[in-house]
C-alpha cells in the first residue's frame, strides 16, 4: 500500500495532517484519491488506489496549510513504476466474414480483463477455424 510521511522542520513524524495522492499517468487520465490523516509516526496509508489501465505512472502526494499542522503547502513524488496488461482475457475480431472454401486473413485485438491491449500474442498461437474444418 503506498505510504507518504510528513514530518516537521526539525524532522519530527507530523500527526493528524491531511495528506492526498494523485495518480499521474504518461499517457493516461490522472486520478484523485480520498484524503489519509497521517497516524502518530507521520504516516498516511492509502488502500485505495487501484489502477487497471496499463501504462507508466507515479504517485503526487499533497499536503497543503488547510491543515493546522502545515505552515506551507507541499507536494512530493514517488519513483516512476510500470503497470503492465494482465494475461490475456479475450481475442475479438468484429465485423469478420468468412466466405465458404476460401482461405482468409484475419486481424484481432488480445485485450486483458481491464481492456488493455496486450504486448505479445498467448501462447501458445491460437488457431481459428469453422466448423467441420470447413
């Protein structure tokens, strides 16, 4: 679970400050997630952040002087990290007509449960075919 920990200006945990995180995407929507109040040892734990969309992020935390214990407001940064697409879920080709006897080609989508589309192919290679080989 990510963590921020505010301390005074002498170094000191800072309790009971209101602390927010941001989820920061490269390519992607951000998102804002409810307020933690740091405990006795400085620290706000956040157990809901929950992120399905695959793509490169990093984490914003926020504290600003609303709160009696903050003289200024602050923000800090986690490292970046990758959330990569789950196993693939699902192959979908819409809209595909296949005409009797006749070899044909065809392109689909893998996409995991969250709908991200997936890097590498499943293993092992999937064959597609009609009924009756046909």
């Amino acid at each position: 679970m990510p963590q921020g920990r505010v301390t005074n200006a002498d170094g000191d945990p800072a309790q009971n400050v209101s602390v927010s995180v941001t989820t920061i995407a490269e390519n992607g929507p951000n998102k804002n997630y409810s307020s933690e109040t740091t405990n006795t040892g400085g620290v706000a734990v956040f157990d809901d952040i929950v992120i399905n969309e695959a793509a490169t992020y990093y984490l914003k935390f926020s504290i600003d002087s609303s709160s009696p214990a903050v003289e200024t407001d602050n923000t800090a940064a986690s490292r970046e990290f990758v959330v990569e697409a789950a196993s693939s879920a699902s192959i979908v080709a819409d809209g595909v007509t296949f005409a009797a006897g006749e070899n044909e080609s065809v392109t689909v989508t893998v996409t995991d449960q969250y709908g991200n589309e997936s890097r590498v192919p499943p293993s092992p290679p999937t064959a597609l075919s009609t009924p009756n080989n046909r």
